[in-house]
C-alpha cells in the first residue's frame, strides 16, 4: 500500500441535482503502483469517469462534490490541494487521455501548436525547441511525416489520428501516471487495438504507469496488470487479470465474463447480465447489484456487503463468495 504511486482512499463524489442529492461514487479504494497498469471496469454509468475526474480535481463543483476521501499522488492528497498546485501536476506528473479527442483538441489550433503548447505550459521551452519535440513525439506515437502534420487542424485527422495526437499531449511532459478514459471506445475495432499497442509499447519504454478506465473486458484483456470492478459507484471486485479471467468470485464480474473476452465480442457480451444499473438517485439498500444477482438471498438486499479478502490483491464486495466459488469459464 505504501509503494503506491496513486492511493484512492474511501472516494465519495456527489451531485446536486433537482431530485436531490446523487451519491454517483461511493467509498471507492484503490491503488495505482510505479509502472502498474489497472484497469477500470465497469458498465457504462457506474462512476468511473466521475471517480477519475474527482482524483483530478476536474469535476465542476457544484453541481459535483468530493464528500470524503482522499487520493495520495507521489505523497500528497490530490483531494485537499489548491488549485493552482494540482493544475501543475496535471499535464505533467499526471497525463490526461479521454474518449473523444474532438473535444479536448482545439479545433482552431494546428495540432503541433497544441503540443508545443502543454510543453510550454510545464517547461521552459523555446519555440524551436519546442517545435522539434513536438514532431519527436507525433513521431513515437505513429503519425507518419510528423514534420509535415504539424501544421494540420484537428478536423484534418481520422478519429485514429487524433487520438493519437492526444496521447503524444498526454506524454509531452514525461508523466508518471496516465489516467486513459476510454481512450479507445470511439474508434473501430482494429484501430483500438493499433492504439493499445501503442499504449503497451510507451509503458514498457517510459515505464509509467497508467489507469485505463474502460466498459470493455476485451480491452482490459490487452491491457491490464490488475483490475478494479465498479457497480453502481463502489468497487464490486479487485483482481490481478489473471485471477479476474480464471477466477472471478463477485457474480457482477462472473456476469461481465460470459464468454472467452475479445476485443470483438464484448459489447455483445456486457448485455448478458439480466437488467440494468440501479437509479443512481435511489439506489437499492444493501448490494446493489442484488437485484440482478442470482445468488441473492435476502440478507443481500438488506446491509451493504463488507469486502471479503479472497487472496493477496484480490477482493470482493460480496456475502456469497462461497456460492461463486465453483465459477467456469464459458
Ligand atoms: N453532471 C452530472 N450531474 C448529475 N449526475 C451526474 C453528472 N455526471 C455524472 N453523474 C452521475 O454519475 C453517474 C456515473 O457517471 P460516470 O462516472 O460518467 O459513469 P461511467 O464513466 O462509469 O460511465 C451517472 O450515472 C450519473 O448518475
Ligand atoms: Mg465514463
């Protein structure tokens, strides 16, 4: 726990919203180590990118609210700093990828402007310097004739292409974490997998780590070291990918697991748990995936489920892990 570069602890973020207050991340814990790779997975809705935008102080307050927690960086609660020191620590000790590159590029500047923009941001730099490193990083993230795309618009580039002028962003300034939400959801299949090939390939050369949110298992599959499964604002499970493929015991991850994951086939395969998420504003008392468990008793429904240590990294929010025990893979 210590060696931890990221340690989220009991993160709880609410909404304001007209109906009432909305709990969307729920006493959520986890640890990100030096060079690890975790995963993030959930259906779309159970409070990822909320959990992640919280840790980077980047949810709008309000309506949003961090209620408790704490989320250590290299040392320091992320949660309890100014804004001014956070902003610093984004970009730069912290990468940032989303889902849709449009959006987080600015469709008025050429993108080698951009680049050299978040470098200027963080460095000292001069404008040729910064030009060079700018084409050295659309170079290392696969843009062909990099010298030449420095000067292309945003609009100019496939949906592949800007995703990656993202991730040479995110890289600029040499981050120990990258924090990837859906980086690769908008794209089609094979550029997905073009793209996490060169998210595998970065970590093994710089040697940070990353936090891949995603609601694909195939991706998680490619991916990663360890995984982290959201329901409904909490974690339901967490376990190295081996374990979480062979021997998962939350009946939300078996749920998730139906058939041997690839990256083709799982949004197929994520519609095969019976039901959806509960309202957020009124979620069920006790296990909230109760409701679509088949494992339920009624013990279930009425307390919230400790998390059960199952083995060293792997636990489960769940009161029948006993019942899951006998779990195969299809
Ligand atoms: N701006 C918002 N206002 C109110 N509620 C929100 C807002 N953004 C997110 N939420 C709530 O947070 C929940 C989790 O959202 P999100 O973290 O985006 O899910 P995920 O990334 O897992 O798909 C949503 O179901 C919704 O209830
Ligand atoms: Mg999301």
């Amino acid at each position: 726990m210590s060696d931890a570069l990221l340690s989220v602890r009991n993160l709880t973020t609410a909404f304001a919203t007209e109906s009432g207050r909305t709990i969307a991340v729920d006493d959520v814990s986890f640890d990100v180590r030096a060079g690890e790779a975790v995963g993030l997975i959930g259906e779309s809705g159970s409070g990822k990118s909320v959990a992640a935008l919280s840790i980077l102080g980047l949810l709008p307050t309000p309506p949003a609210r961090v209620l408790a927690g704490s989320a250590v960086f290299e040392g320091r609660d992320l949660l309890q700093m100014p804004a001014k020191e956070l902003r610093r620590i984004r970009g730069k000790r912290i990468g940032m990828i989303f889902q849709e590159p449009m959006t987080s590029l600015n469709p008025v500047f050429p993108i080698g402007e951009q680049i050299a923009e978040s470098l200027r941001l963080h460095e000292r730099i001069g404008n040729e310097a910064a030009r060079k490193r700018a084409i050295a990083l659309l170079d290392r993230v696969g843009i062909p004739s990099a010298s030449r795309r420095l000067d292309d618009y945003p609009h100019q580039l496939s949906g592949g292409m800007r995703q990656r002028v993202m991730i040479a962003i995110a890289l600029a300034c040499d981050p120990k974490l990258l924090i990837a939400d859906e980086p690769t959801t908008a794209l089609d299949v094979t550029v997905q997998a073009q793209l996490l090939d060169l998210l595998n390939d970065l970590r093994r050369e710089t040697g940070m780590a990353m936090l891949l949110i995603t609601h694909n298992m195939g991706v998680i599959a490619e991916f990663a070291d360890r995984v982290v499964v959201m329901y409904s604002g909490r974690v339901a499970e967490e376990a190295p990918i081996e374990t979480l493929f062979d021997a998962p015991r939350h009946p939300y991850t078996q749920g998730l697991l139906g058939a041997t994951p690839t990256l083709a086939q799982t949004e197929a395969r994520l519609r095969t748990i019976p039901g959806s998420l509960p309202d957020p504003a009124a979620p069920p008392p006790g296990c909230r995936f109760a409701p679509r468990c088949s494992f339920a008793d009624a013990e279930c429904s009425a307390a919230r489920p400790a998390e059960i240590s199952l083995a060293v990294g792997h636990r489960a929010a769940c009161r029948r892990t006993d019942a899951t025990k006998n779990w195969q893979a299809a």
